[in-house]
C-alpha cells in the first residue's frame, strides 16, 4: 500500500504521527510529514487508522 500526504490541507492536529509514528512524523510546526510512501505490512493498520482520523481528510491510502 501506498500512502499520499496532501500538506497543503495539513494544519497539524497530530494524530497521524501519533497513531502511526513509524509512517508520519512532525516538522517545525507540528505538521505532517511522510517517512515512508511505501508503507510496510506491519504498518497498514496503522497508517488506515491514521487516514480515518485526520480531521482535514490530507492523507489517502491507495492499495497496491
């Protein structure tokens, strides 16, 4: 699976890289970013929790 990360609709809630810290972490201002735009087996439940609670809808998960 792959993972896209739309920054410009980020405003840095958070729980992306608190829900799937090995996929997402946080810059300077607390907003998002992507580690990995593949995202290994052991992280896809993860990173689908982390796109069904960003409140700005800026990440989707697109299936292999």
């Amino acid at each position: 699976m792959k993972v896209h990360l739309d920054k410009s609709l980020c405003v840095g809630h958070g729980r992306c890289y608190e829900l799937a810290e090995a996929v997402f972490s946080d810059d300077e201002r607390g907003h998002s970013v992507l580690l990995c735009e593949t995202v290994p087996p052991e992280q896809q439940a993860a990173a689908r929790k982390a796109e069904r609670n960003c409140p700005e809808d800026a990440i989707r998960i697109e299936a292999d």
